[in-house]
C-alpha cells in the first residue's frame, strides 16, 4: 500500500502534464503551465518556448506578405492610371489591364495562402460563432438568395483549428454554393466521433458526374465564362489535407452541388 501510494504521488506531475498536453492538442489552451517538478522544468519551458517562436514566425511571414502584396499594388495602380493616356491605342490598354487585373487576382489569391497556418497545436476556433459570421457576410453580398443553417452542435464548442483556416473553408464553400445556387443554399454542421462534418448543398445547376473530380484542380474552371481563377477550392483542398480531413463531391438531391467537408479533432 505504501509503494502503491508513493508511486501514485510520484506520477501525479505526469498524469497533469498528460491532461494538458490533451487539452493543448485540442485548443483548450495555448500553453502549457510551468508550474512543474524541476526535472520537467526545461522541457516543458522549451515546448512553451517553440509555440511561441511558431507564433511569432506565422505573424511574421503574414506581415511579410502583407508588405510584398501592398509593395506590388502601388506600382501596378500607377501604370493602370498611365494606360488611360489617349497616345495608347484601345485595344492595347484594353489588353494591359485585363492583365493588370490578372495579376491583382493573383496577389490576391497568393495573399489568401499565406493567411493558412495548418495543422497547429494551441489553435481553437469558436465553430457556431464563425459560421454565423460567415453566414451573415455571404448573406449580404447574395442579398436575394436565402442560406439556410442546421446545427446540433454545442453553442459553445470550439475546434482545433486556426481561424483564418476555418475562414477560407466555410467561405469559400458557402460563396460559391450561394454564387450557383437558384434560389436557396443548405448547410448543415453536425458532430460525430470527434469529426466535425460540413455539407453544403445547393439547388443550382449542378456539376456533371464526370466532372467532379476537376473542382480542385489547381486554375481550372468548369465555367469559362465565370470570372476567377480557379484557386479557390484547390486552396480549401489544401487547407482540409493539412488537417487531415477530407472533402468530397457529389449532386444534392436538390439539384445542385453537395460538397460533404470532415474534420477530424486530431490527426
């Protein structure tokens, strides 16, 4: 009994440190407490130590980008100005501003890439708070489609994942279910075995079967005459791999596009 006793009191400090690493790869909190037996002093110092250097890089290399897209812009506005000069022919300042135009989309789309952090220990997102943002801003660019929201999910859950990630995921999603879509868009959020499930459907046209497969590849587009690049779902694709999740397609019964997203809590 005694040494039951003894090792039990001498565990106790690896069992808490188990408890948090299980709440830190959750997103329950973003540090680990020092507060720990000297022999896991610098372990665990150095642990806090890594997110935090994670942190900093991640902030640095948006700030980053944030300079090269503003540093690009500037000089690109100046020669779109230049090209309204009457000594150049139409059809030619026609031509360089469609390509100006092209490459504002680019930085754009380029810039939207950087904002993704991935897989990352420490990250929480409020999931029924972000969604109902979400659904508020797609509902006022597409003010005469209707988006319609079926949750189960606990009004205070919060999910392992950046929310600029969760962001360009749902938005991206719902922008182009409401873009296609006739009249209505359906989602629905539900939780199932530490899997948090998103399905969009719509009542638009649809995608043909043989077709699918072509959503996420990388600057195609099924409708040439859409503006856009093509990079919006080939992103979401990359984003929901790094979370080692899942998306797939297939035709809602409504007649549009059903686009089912899993992400698990963990990898």
């Amino acid at each position: 009994m005694i040494i039951f006793i003894g090792v039990t009191i001498a565990l106790k400090p690896l069992k808490m440190m188990s408890a948090q690493l299980t709440s830190l790869k959750k997103g329950e909190r973003n540090r680990l407490d020092e507060s720990v037996p000297e022999e896991f002093d610098e372990l665990v110092k150095h642990l806090n130590r890594l997110l935090e250097s994670y942190d900093k890089k991640l902030a640095r290399s948006r700030h980053l980008a944030a300079d090269i897209s503003h540093s690009l812009k500037t000089p690109l506005a100046v020669i779109n100005s230049m090209i309204n000069d009457e000594a150049i022919p139409t059809t030619i300042a026609s031509q360089i501003k469609s390509q100006l135009s092209e490459m504002h989309e680019l930085i754009d789309t380029q810039m939207r890439k950087t904002e993704m952090s991935g897989q990352y220990i420490g990250k929480a997102t409020p999931i029924i708070e972000r969604t109902l943002a979400l659904v508020d801003v797609v509902s006022r660019i597409y003010p005469y489609k209707q988006i319609h929201l079926q949750e189960t999910l606990p009004r205070e859950l919060v999910w392992p994942i950046d929310e600029r990630d969760f962001n360009e995921i749902l938005g991206n999603v719902l922008d182009n279910a409401s873009k296609w879509c006739s009249q209505e868009a359906h989602l629905h959020l539900k939780l199932h075995d530490d899997i948090l499930t998103i399905l969009v459907e719509d009542d638009g046209p649809g995608v043909a079967s043989h077709q699918l497969a072509d959503l996420t590849r990388r600057q195609k587009r099924l409708d040439e005459t859409t503006p856009g690049y093509g990079l919006g779902l080939s992103i979401v694709q990359e984003i929901i791999n790094d979370y080692g999740g899942a998306m797939h397609f297939s035709t809602s019964p409504k007649g549009g596009l059903r686009v089912l997203i899993e992400l698990p809590r963990s990898i």
